[in-house]
C-alpha cells in the first residue's frame, strides 16, 4: 500500500521563513527533503509589517543558514525606532531603539513577496542537491496515516507523499496542525489581525533625513484607532513604506470595528501622513491572522513524525511594541532540521519530535514566547476591575500629575524602552490606549501636516489586488448563516464593510413566510485568506487549492 507513494526522508509543508530555516538545516545535513509551498511562488501568500530580527540568544538566525540574505533580500537595517503617543492631534514621542536593541544582532526591513521568493530561490539550490526540491502551487491538504501513525501529508494536486519526518511550516491557520489535533486555539483573544498598505515613497532618504543603510520604525498607539487594542507601525522599505497595525481580534470583534478604516484612520492623521508623499499612491494592501504566543505556543508541537514550527505552532510573540514571528519561526525551523539529523545519526529517527521540543526549551524560546512574568501578571493584571481602577487613576490630576513627573526624570521613557516591562504587559486598555492617550495629553505638542492622504476605497483596493480565483470549488463554507453566529465577518474581514455590498461578508435581509430576518451571506472570490473568519464565523475553512487565490506582489 505504501510502495505506491512517493518517499522522502523530510518533507517541509510552507516556504515563509520557518519552512526555509527547516529545509536549509535539513538540506545541510544531506537529509532528502521536499519541500512543498502552495503559493505560485513563496511569498505570494504571505504578509508582514515586517521587521526581520536576528537575535543574540536565539541558536539560529536567518543569515547563519542564508549569510546572503541581507544583501540581496531584505529592504533596510532599522537603526530608529520611536513610539507616537497619539491624543487626537497632539503627539509625545518616545525613543524606543534601546528596546528594539536590545538581545538584538540586525534588524532589517522585509518585504516576504521578495524576501520569500528569494529564500524560496536558495531552498530548491540546496534541497535539490539531497534529492528532493522545491515545488510551488502544491496545497498539502491533510496527514497521511497508516494504522493510525501519521506517515507524511496529502495534497491537492499530486498524490500523496511519505516521510520519515514531517515539518508543518505552513504558517497560521495551519492545515495539518488542526489534522494532527494539535491546533487547539479558537477564540478570538488568541489572535491578532493585522492590516497593512505598502505606500510608494521615492523620496524616503529625504523625507526621514535616512542613508542608504539606515532605516526608521515609528509605531502608534492612543486614541488613534476608536479604543481598539493594537497598535500602529510605519517601516522605512528601499522605496516603499510598510504602514499599518496589529489589533487583538476580540477587540476588533467587540467593537465591530472596520480593520480598512481603522488603518484610514492612521494613514490620514498628520503624525503619520508627515512621512508620506502628496499624492498618496497605495501599491498594496494586505492584511494576515497572526497567533499570540503567550496564550496560544504550543507546549508541545509534535506528534508522531509531525512537528509544527512558526506561525502553525503559535509562536508569533507580540510583547509590547515589539513583534517577533520570523525570527521565531526561523529558530524553530532550523532546530527541527537540528533535531531530525540527530535522531537520525543516532539511529532514532522517531525520536525527532521529542527532541526538538526539548532544543524548544533549552534554547530559551519557550521561555520568550510564553514568559512567565506574564503568566503570573495576568489574573490580577487582566481583570476588568483592576484596569477599570487603573485607567481611572491615570485620567485622573493624580495619575496625569505622575506622569508628568516621571516623564520630567526620564523615568517613563526609560520604562517603555524596558524589555523587562515589555514582557509584563497585560492585554487592556490601559497599555493600548489609556496610558499613551494621557501621555500625550499631558505632555504632546500639536503636530500639523499639509499633506492630504485620501486612501482607496475597500473596492478600489480589492480592484487592485491579483487572484485566481477559485470560482465554482469555494475554499471557504459557512456552516451557520445567523447573524450570531457569523455576523462578526462583515466587520472583522479585512474586505468586507458592513455598508459594502462588493467583499466576501455581507449581511442581508431575506423574506420567507411572510417573516423577515437578517443572515450572512459569503463570497470568496475577493478573499485575501487572512483567517479571520475561520476564528470569528461559524465555517469550514480551508486554503484555496495551490496557486488560486491571491496573489501578493509586496506581503
Ligand atoms: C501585519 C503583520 C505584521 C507583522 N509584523 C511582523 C514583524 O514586524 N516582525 C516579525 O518577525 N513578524 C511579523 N509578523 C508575523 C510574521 O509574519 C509571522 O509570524 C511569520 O510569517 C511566520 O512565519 P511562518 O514561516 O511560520 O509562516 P508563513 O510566513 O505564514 O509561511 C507559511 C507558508 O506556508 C504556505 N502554506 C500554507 N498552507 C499551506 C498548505 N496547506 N500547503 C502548502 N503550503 C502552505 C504559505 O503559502 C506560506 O508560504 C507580522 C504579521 C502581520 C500579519
Ligand atoms: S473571507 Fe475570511 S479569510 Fe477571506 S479575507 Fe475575509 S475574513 Fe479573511
């Protein structure tokens, strides 16, 4: 039965960064490894703001597997990086590049279209030397098992493939974690949308006051985004500016807030549009899921030959300001490859999985994705009564009194550029939008710009986006169209409005019987497969099969 199928020592599902880091250590180690990425090229699929991190404590960065990459893939080092504390149009800023330094070796700008395709380029070079190679357009769609015991993976359009070990990279909203059962999170507070445009920008050396080798991260937060927890990011690109933000997607949800207009809101205000050039020309706009690693990285992301790395495994770390999901799906990748080439040698290679949860924790990246501070911080810090009393006292003379005085010593600076307080801090209110928005209250100086941003409609964006659509096979079906169950995508769909009649959701009214009553409805043909609605509406959600969908030309 098995004889039929293809073999291959290691098969890596996903090209992002942590199928790439798995098939280079792989690869290294002369292990046959396939590589299988669903995109019509790597990259096609993927977005992030992105700032690209090599960390000192982690045991692999990118450029110990691709020492290239800096050169030819990546857009700028970030030798800046600022928070703007917004109150409507007053502004406080605050150095925050002893943060961003910190356990830090490089930090480059990205583009994943670019980043990925070149890695992709790298990956097929060395993987095809094993015997193995990379394959585009190919959508694993399931685990193989054999009396029970997962043997390799399934696909769309080719038949199915055995391994003697499996590396689920195949970011979130992972097919084969979910298979494997080991994808257990679904509510919305351990998610983060994000929304991103990528904006022309020619002039950046000029306007940022910036050489070639030097770059800017400014990030956003206060009263910016209606009382949504998230923040906002503009990243300096060689001539292009990554802008957008990350929400908690319970408070997207709560809010019934619009993610497109949310991100309007920080492209038209002036301490972002100072940045952007007149006209405002959008090349781009994106938006992705991505997990929150203190609630949701997997303890123990392997099961049989199976293991999960990156994004598939949860581990996006967003802690404070900083977000860090390449990096760690990077590290991840490569100690699986570590992992399965020891086994291997020892003659074990059913040990792998074991293994590389074990290289999980010794290496310390446990420890970053899910800190402990935080998970003892959390049930005090996180109830509703302790921000409600919180927010209370910082609005109040007292609490603007004391921020006065701590920003007078330096002290507030210096505590938002801690790592030891970025690791602390609780999903609220408080550090999203109560905290920054009295700061600059109290402290910020009124910033003007004449710069107008009139940014695209939602349709005018979709109109500019490339598919192959997947008429006629949706990869995407509502199983309940209530509106209480599903109504929560009209909003929460990056491509979708509630006043917008032309995105995938859409509320309607329907007549039967004489009666009338609201229901969801769902079209997939604008679907920018972000996730969303796999996690807010009742639905069986699926990838679109390999190379359909869309198709990103920055990510
Ligand atoms: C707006 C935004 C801003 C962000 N900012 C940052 C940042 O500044 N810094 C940072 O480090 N991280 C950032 N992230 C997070 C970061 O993008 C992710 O954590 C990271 O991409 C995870 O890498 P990965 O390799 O696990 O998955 P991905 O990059 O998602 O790659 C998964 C790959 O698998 C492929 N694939 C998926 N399913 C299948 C299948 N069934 N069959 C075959 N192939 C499949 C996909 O096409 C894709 O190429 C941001 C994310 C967003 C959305
Ligand atoms: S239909 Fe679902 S997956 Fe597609 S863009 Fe909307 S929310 Fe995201």
């Amino acid at each position: 039965m098995s004889d039929q199928y293809e073999q291959y020592e290691a098969v890596v599902v996903g090209a992002g960064p942590g199928g790439a880091a798995a098939a280079a250590k792989l690869a290294d180690e002369g292990i046959e490894t396939l590589v299988l990425e669903r995109g019509v090229k790597a990259g096609a699929k993927n977005v992030s703001g992105g700032l690209l991190y090599a960390e000192d404590s982690a045991p692999y960065a990118i450029d110990n597997l691709y020492p290239q990459i800096r050169t030819e893939a990546t857009e700028r080092p970030i030798t800046e990086y600022t928070i703007q504390n917004v109150a409507g149009s007053t502004v406080k800023e605050y150095d925050l590049t002893r943060l961003h330094e910190h356990d830090t070796r490089w930090s480059d700008a990205v583009l994943r279209r670019k980043m990925d395709s070149w890695l992709a380029e790298r990956v097929h070079e060395r993987t095809r030397e094993t015997g193995g190679g990379l394959l585009n357009g190919i959508k694993v769609n399931g685990l193989l098992r054999e009396d029970g015991e997962i043997v390799g993976v399934t696909c769309d359009e080719i038949d199915p493939i055995r391994a003697e070990f499996i590396v689920a990279a195949d970011g979130v909203n992972s097919e084969l974690a979910r298979d494997a059962g080991l994808m257990n999170w679904d509510e919305p507070e351990q998610w983060f949308q994000g929304v991103k445009a990528t904006v022309e920008a020619p002039n950046v050396n000029d306007r940022f006051d910036i050489g070639p080798q030097e770059g800017v991260a400014h990030l956003f937060s206060g009263d910016l985004f209606d009382g949504v927890r998230g923040g906002g990011f503009c990243y300096t690109n060689v001539d292009t500016l990554s802008i957008g933000a990350v929400f908690h997607l319970d408070s997207l949800v709560e809010s019934a807030a619009e993610p497109h207009e949310l991100l309007n809101a920080l492209l038209e205000h002036p301490v972002c549009s100072q940045w952007i050039d007149d006209p405002y020309r959008e090349v781009e706009y994106a938006a992705k899921l991505v997990p929150d690693s203190k609630k949701v990285a997997h303890p123990d992301p392997q099961s049989d030959r199976l293991v999960l790395v990156g994004d598939a495994a949860g581990q996006m770390q967003a802690q404070g300001p900083i977000i860090k999901g390449m990096n760690h799906a990077v590290t991840a990748g490569a100690l699986a490859g570590e992992a399965f080439a020891a086994a291997k040698r020892r003659g074990e290679p059913s040990s792998a999985g074991e293994r590389y949860v074990e290289r999980l924790y010794e290496s310390g990246t446990m420890a970053k994705l899910r800190p402990k501070r935080y998970e003892r911080l959390r049930p005090i810090a996180e109830r509703e009564r302790t921000t409600e009393v919180v927010d209370r006292l910082l609005e109040s003379p007292i609490g603007r009194f004391g921020v006065r005085a701590l920003d007078a010593t330096g002290l507030l600076e210096r505590l938002y550029s801690s790592p030891f307080m970025s690791m602390s801090i609780p999903d609220t209110q408080t550090p999203y939008v109560t905290l920054p928005t009295v700061i600059a209250e109290t402290l910020g100086e009124t910033v003007s710009d004449d710069t107008v941003v009139d940014p695209p409609s939602l349709e005018q964006r979709i109109g500019e986006l490339t598919y192959d659509t997947d008429i006629g096979n949706p990869h995407i079906e509502l199983l309940d169209n209530s509106v209480e169950a599903s109504g929560a995508a009209v909003t929460a769909c990056p491509v979708s409005a509630s006043e917008f009649g032309g995105g995938c959701y859409r509320e309607e009214t329907i007549a039967s019987n004489g009666t009338t009553k609201n229901v969801v409805s769902l079209d997939t043909q604008p679907c920018i497969e972000c996730g969303t609605c796999a996690v807010v509406a009742d639905t069986a959600w699926e990838h679109p099969s390999g190379g359909r969908g869309i198709e990103f030309r920055q990510g």
